[in-house]
C-alpha cells in the first residue's frame, strides 16, 4: 500500500484512533491478519478465528512492529477501532465465529483502505489493474498472467487462491507506487460478490474464463452462475476509457457476456471467430499443449509447461491480457513456455524412482476441472509410441454441489469409464462417492477397476500393494478432503517401501 499515516486511514475506514499518541505516525510496511506476519511499520488486522481472536494478538502485533491495529474495540495498544456490524448487520461480510459483527467491519474497513490504496497508485502511476473470475481455472489463469506480464514491469498476484472478501484487498494492499500490474481473482459464493469485489479494487481489464457447475448447490444453475460471473464485465470501465473485457468465445453464456458491458470485448478461444486463437493443437507425451497463437498482430508457436488440454484457455485469455498491456507475440510465447506451476497442488506432476508418475490435482475439484484432468490423465498413459501405461484415478467428493450433487458424481464415474482409465480408488464415507463408485459399475468397471475406500488411508494401502513401475496416477478430490496426503504418501514410498498414513486432517478450500 501507499504509506499512509495513522489519522488518514482512520478517516479512509471511517474509524476513531485510540491509545494513539502520533496521529501523523505513517504505515509503511505490509497489511497483515497473522500476527506472526507482522513486520515493522505495518498495519495488523484483528480478526475472529475458529480457535483466536485477532484482538487478543494485538499487543504482540505491536510488539513485531506494526504501527496499529485495525480493530472492532479497543485493544490497549495504537488502534484505528470501527465500529462492530452486529450480528444480524455482517451481511455481505458475514464470517464464521463471527458472533457481533466485529470481523465484518474490519473487513469491511479493510476494503475500504484497499480502495483509497489503489486508487492512488492508478492516479499516480497508471497502473493496471486485472480481475479474473470462472467457475474453473482462476488461479492457474493468474499465475500465467503473472508469467506474461512480469516482462512489461512489476506484478503483484495473489498466492494460491487468495480469491475473497480478505485474500481480495489483502492482495491489493500489496501493491505499491513501483507495482505496474495487479493480478486479482475474484471469487463468488452469492450473487453481488464479485460486484462487490470489483467496487473494492476496481479492474480495468476482466476475464471470465468460464461458466461451470461449481457452486451449484449455492446459485442453483449455471444461468445463475453466469448471472454473477458476469458482474464482471458489467462492472468494468467503458471501452473509452480503457475498458477491456477478455472473454471465452468457446463458452456461450461467456461470450454472451459482452451484451453486459460498456468495455472492448476481445474474445479467445478455438473458434474461428476469436480475436485471440489457437490452432494446430497438439499435446506431448505429458499432456502438455502446443499450438499456434493467432491473432490481429500476427501469428507465433507457443508450448506450455504447464500440463493439460484445458489449459489453452487459460493461457489464451493470458496472452490477451498480456496483448492489451503491450507484451509482443514473441515475449508471450517465451513466457508462456517457461511458465511453470506456481500455485501448489494444481496439476503438479512428478516422477518416482521406479517411473511411477504421479499427477497432484487434489487443490479443489468441481465437474468441469474434474473432467479435464481424466481428460489429461489418460492423454498422458497413451501417448508415446508403446504401450499405454497404466492409469488411476483417485477420486474424492467435490464439495458444494447441492441437490445435483449425486447426479454429477455419478456422471464423472461414467465418465472415467468411457475414458477407459484403468482402475478407479473412489475415496470417502458420503453418498456422493457412493454415487461415483455406482455410475462407474453401472457404466461398465466391473471387477476391481473400480473400488470404493472410507478413508485415505485405505486408498494409500491399496496403492501401495498394487502400484507397478510406470503406473500414472491422479489424484483429485475438493481440498476440504484432503486428499493431497494420498499425492504425497505415495511420492514418498520407495519402489519397495511401505506407506504410512498421516493424520485424518481436512482444510477448507478457497471460493470459486
């Protein structure tokens, strides 16, 4: 962020110093919501916890250097305090463990300061910011933008999928006067979140990647999801003053966005009528994808590093953005080549001593990103000049599909089968799981192609009795599963080793 002293952010937030002696005493370092984070001269959030309050951390914050706290009371120490929403007034904000509406207006105190931030540096320097939001592929997109744009000038990009109503102004308040480019996800739980969002750090370029069945249990259909995922082209700039929205021409609810927004509209995609293009596609024997980038400009080869079919999309919307912002055909071919994952437990793929290869998608999982990843599983097993290697799939439950939840997993059950994957682990107690496990017997896995396990320890004993060198594994599930242990046990076992299963541990996955 901008440095700013202690009585403008108070004002900025609409917030009242207390136990300040230094009004004109300047934040200048980072906006932190960890007390262990804090470094000196920054600005430390107190926020409710499943298991601590932020509040309770504010002496120790101020001890690691921070300036002030940015608090809902006050807490002894130098504090910019707002006042609590109540426990019926968090609304948009709401958080768990929550109970008077404190987290919500910091929160919301949060946004507000992320807004005057960026907004300064915009004016001041002309810095452009990005917003990408889909029902799948937000976080690789970003991490590609980050990759093309990082020759043009400074990037800031979330980690991981810092994609909400903290990860999205916690992102933003990274930025600085040096900062040329903001990379923003933008995440949707209900309708009017990534309007919301857009008000807080406002884009001048938006990207919408897709329209998935993630979510549904919340939106109820697509139409739904495309309703909201289209706040962001509607929220953008208009095309004179700099608009630029980026949207999948091979998606028609997305395509059909562009009758929602003031800004360019630039489409990418396979289909002939994209600005931004790709044809003559190819994948190797890792599923890595290349093809020829075509558009007004001219026309150049580019070969991901990244594995998988599905991310052409992502990388086209990339070098679209990238286009925009002034990269050359040539600095996005090179960028797009060398850029490798950078955000954990996406498609990550790694080799054990004996060639056991195993594929690491368990970050999260809907329908679609579930899809692509069978898709690429088994690209990979047949590619080559010899035989097909062995492939598996381990399966776990993909999280907050509501009343469609047992249709779609059973749908990705057959789906497996008619890929022809050789054996499927499906992994967890619920119905949905069963539901996969049915689809698959009923679509044709009989025998012990397909097997249902409780647990990830099952699944992990069961690898490790029947894994073979050269066998390809994938791994994927919703991160509140955590199935990435199976990932990481497996990769851990030697080729005549055993397995040990860690703990029965479960984290909660970021918005989509």
């Amino acid at each position: 962020m901008i440095p700013m002293t202690l009585a403008k952010i108070a004002q900025a937030v609409g917030g009242t110093l207390h136990d300040v002696d230094d009004p004109s005493a300047t934040v200048t370092g980072t906006v932190e919501f960890d007390s262990r984070e804090v470094t000196p001269g920054g600005l430390f959030l107190a926020l409710p916890g499943a298991r601590t309050d932020g509040h309770d951390h504010a002496a120790a914050a101020v001890a690691a250097g921070a300036v002030a706290v940015l608090a809902a009371r006050p807490v002894g120490v130098p504090a910019i305090v707002v006042e609590p929403l109540g426990a019926s007034g968090s609304g948009a904000l709401a958080l768990e463990h929550d109970s008077d509406g404190s987290g919500a207006a910091v929160l919301g105190a949060l946004a507000k300061l992320a807004r005057v931030s960026t907004d300064a540096i915009v004016e001041g320097t002309g810095m452009t910011v990005v917003g990408v939001t889909g029902s799948s592929g937000k976080t690789s997109t970003k991490d590609l933008l980050a990759a093309v744009l990082a020759p043009l000038g400074s990037v800031i990009a979330p980690p991981g999928s810092f994609n909400n109503e903290l990860g999205h102004p916690w992102t933003a308040l990274r930025a600085d006067a040096d900062t040329r480019f903001l990379v923003l996800e933008m995440s949707a739980r209900r309708r009017g979140n990534i309007a919301d969002l857009a008000k807080t750090v406002p884009p001048r370029i938006g990207v919408v990647l897709n329209v998935g069945t993630a979510h549904l249990g919340e939106f109820g259909s697509r139409e739904a999801i495309a309703e909201t995922k289209g706040e962001l082209p509607a929220s953008l700039p208009s095309a004179l003053d700099g608009g630029v929205a980026v949207l999948n021409a091979d998606d028609p609810l997305v395509a059909s966005m562009a009758e929602r927004t003031k800004a360019r509209v630039v489409l990418v995609g396979l289909s002939a009528n994209a600005d931004v293009r790709a044809t003559d596609v190819h994948l190797d024997d890792q599923a890595r994808a290349s093809f020829t980038l075509e558009c007004e400009v001219g026309r150049v080869r580019v070969t991901l590093a990244v594995h998988g079919e599905h991310h052409i999309g992502n990388a086209l919307a990339a070098a679209a953005v990238a286009l925009e912002c002034g990269a050359t055909l040539e600095q996005i071919a090179a960028a797009l080549g060398g850029a490798t994952p950078v955000s954990a437990r996406r498609m990550e793929v790694r080799d054990r001593s004996d060639g056991v290869t195993v594929v690491n998608d368990s970050y999260n999982a809907n329908p679609d990103s579930m899809r692509a990843a069978l898709k690429a599983l088994v690209s990979m097993a047949r590619s080559g000049s010899g035989p097909a290697r062995r492939s598996w799939a381990v399966l776990g439950e993909m999280a907050e599909l509501g009343p469609e939840s047992v249709v779609e997993h059973d749908a990705i059950g057959r789906f497996a089968v008619r890929l022809d994957v050789s054996k499927l682990i499906l992994v967890g107690p619920g119905r949905p799981v069963r539901a996969m496990y049915q689809g698959a017997v009923m679509e044709g896995s009989w025998g012990e192609e397909a097997v249902h396990v409780p647990d990830r320890a099952s699944a992990i004993a069961l690898l490790e009795q029947e894994l073979q060198a050269g066998d390809l594994v994938l791994v994927k599930a919703s991160s509140s599963i955590g199935l990435w242990e199976v990932a990481e046990a497996v990769l851990a076992t030697p080729a005549t080793g055993s397995v040990t299963a860690g703990n029965e541990t479960t984290g909660k996955g970021a918005s989509q």
